[in-house]
C-alpha cells in the first residue's frame, strides 16, 4: 500500500500542487492587505 501510494503522488506530482496552493493563498492575502491598506484610505476621502 505504502508503494502504490507513493507512485500515486510522483505520478500525479501532488507535492507541485499542494506548493502552488500556498503560494496562491500568501498571494491572495498580499493583495488583499494591500488593497485594504493602501488603495482604499485614498479612496475613502474622496
């Protein structure tokens, strides 16, 4: 069982994913602040 599902996640390359995932969700979060925090107080006086 170990073997199987160790081809299963070289095979279908999961540990790629699973980094492209982090680094969307630590992306998402710096637009958002930056967003929140920089472009919108600007917008907000006028």
């Amino acid at each position: 069982m170990g073997s199987e599902f160790k081809q299963f996640l070289l095979k279908t390359n999961v540990l790629a994913l699973a980094l492209a995932f982090i680094i969307g969700v630590a992306l998402a979060a710096v637009v958002n602040s930056l967003v929140k925090d920089i472009i919108m107080p600007p917008v907000g006086l006028l």
